[in-house]
C-alpha cells in the first residue's frame, strides 16, 4: 500500500518530505543574511530559527554548497542528529562547521541509495552563472564564522526521490537536460517558456511546487516578496518573479499539470493536492 507523503516548502529551495515517521530535508534555509553580507563581514547560522524551522529531520540532501542551501545544515544536523549528503565542497563546509564526520556521506552524479522510505537518485545540475561566485575549490584554513564568498560551489545536483509509491524531482539545474519522468516537480518559477516546455517535455508531472523564487536577503519576520529574475535585454532589464505569470505560462505549456504555490512552512498531503 502507497505511503502518505506529507511536504513543507522552507522557503528558498528549501524541502520537507514526511513519510510515516521518517523525514528528509533539502537545502533548509532559514537565517537569510543581509544583502550587506554578500561582500561584507562574517555569516553565524541562527539556531533559534533553524530548531523552529525543523525541529526533526533524519536525512538532509544538500544540491549544491552556496550559502543559502548549505549554510543551516549544522544546525539542523545538531538539533535533530540527521545524516547529511553532498559533494565534497558540502562535505568539507560541514567538518569545518563542526558536523561530526560520522554524519557525513559524500555522494555523487550517477548515485542511487535508500535513505528509510527514500530511494534517492543523484542528477546532474548546472547552476546559473554568478558574478565572483564562480565554482571552485574552498579557500585553505577556513575558520567559522565564513562569509558568503567561503561558500562556494563545485558539483551541483538535482534529485529523484521515490516514496509513497511516487516519483518527487527536486530541478535545480538551469538546464533542462537531463531530467527524469516525475509526479511532482520543484523547480523554481523564473526561467523562460523554453526551459519549461523542454522540461516539462520529459518530466511530465502531475502538479508542478514553484520553489526559490523568494527574497533571499529578506528575514522572515517580514513578509514574502519574489527575487529578482536574471537580467535580460529589454526594459526593465530587471523584474521580480511573477507567479501568476509563471501559472500562465505552465497552463500554456502542458495544461494537463497542476500548478500549486505552497504557503512557508505549512505541511501539506500530497494526495490532497493532487
């Protein structure tokens, strides 16, 4: 008998997936430095947001180890004693932020592996292209507190999760290549038409969760505002993540799949929404 799978969108990439009593977490991210901080002084995890934010977890998949998708894994791995995977830039950032190594797996593209109730797949992800965050190997001797630029990114994954009778895709490439079937799709919501239609081409889900398209740099104790979308050609060269839009533009592209804008931290079951 199929499972109930139960979600909470974190915010920001961030992904709670509950089946029975067995919970595995993606990129949880809920400290949210300033934009300041960007460029200027040294980033401290705050444990009083991480331990409200999740306060159980037994697996945490970590995409890629910018700040904003590693940056609260310690805390998350020392308040609830959950086992964490990434590449090995995610693997280091974890033993020098004090994770004990025994809770530390390093994985990567081609990997599949049971975590409980999950079977994990590892895809490949290409990320966007940010200016002097570019990928490469870590700094030598880096001390906690780190700033932003420490954390910095060498593999970046997608994954396939299976549970419940149900094939969950965690997209967090900026190409659409090479993507696998799926009932649900995360991805984030502020690409072009192409990038949909070839994704949603191969995917085909059953009901589409938009995911990182947020304020980064804004705290939660104010409200949710969309990020800014990648520059482009034309005027204005800069605009804000539109969902609406984004909802359009998905009933356009393949009609038959769902759009469902999941409200922070609030735990949803699937079979509800679908």
């Amino acid at each position: 008998m199929d499972q109930a799978v139960r979600f909470r969108w974190l915010g920001i990439a961030g992904i709670e997936l509950r089946a029975s009593d067995q919970i595995l977490v993606i990129d949880p991210f809920v400290t949210r430095p300033s934009f300041r901080h960007m460029w200027l002084g040294r980033v401290r995890s705050n444990s009083a947001l991480v331990t409200a934010a999740v306060p159980q977890c037994d697996f945490v998949l970590v995409t890629h180890a910018h700040h904003d998708h590693i940056m609260d894994v310690p805390g998350v791995i020392q308040q609830t004693g959950a086992m964490a995977f990434g590449s090995p830039n995610t693997c280091r950032l974890l033993t020098i932020l004090g994770v004990p190594e025994e809770r530390i797996h390093k994985i990567k593209v081609g990997d599949r592996f049971p975590l409980g109730h999950f079977q994990v797949e590892v895809l490949p992800a290409e990320h966007l292209k940010v200016p002097g965050f570019s990928p490469g190997p870590l700094l030598p001797r880096l001390q906690p507190p780190l700033r932003i630029r420490d954390y910095r990114i060498d593999t970046c994954f997608s994954f396939l999760i299976e549970v419940g009778g149900q094939r969950w895709l965690d997209w967090s490439s900026a190409c659409s290549e090479p993507a696998l079937p799926a009932d649900v799709l995360w991805v984030a919501p502020g690409a072009n038409a192409a990038y949909y239609e070839a994704l949603l081409t191969v995917v085909q889900p059953r009901i589409i969760l938009p995911i990182h398209w947020d304020d980064l740099f804004r705290p939660l104790s104010k409200p949710v505002r969309p990020y800014w979308k990648t520059p482009r050609l034309g005027f204005p060269p800069l605009k804000r993540v539109d969902l609406t839009e984004f909802r359009h533009m998905i009933k356009q592209i393949a009609p038959e799949a769902k759009v469902f804008i999941p409200e922070m931290f609030h735990r949803y079951d699937l079979s509800e929404c679908l």
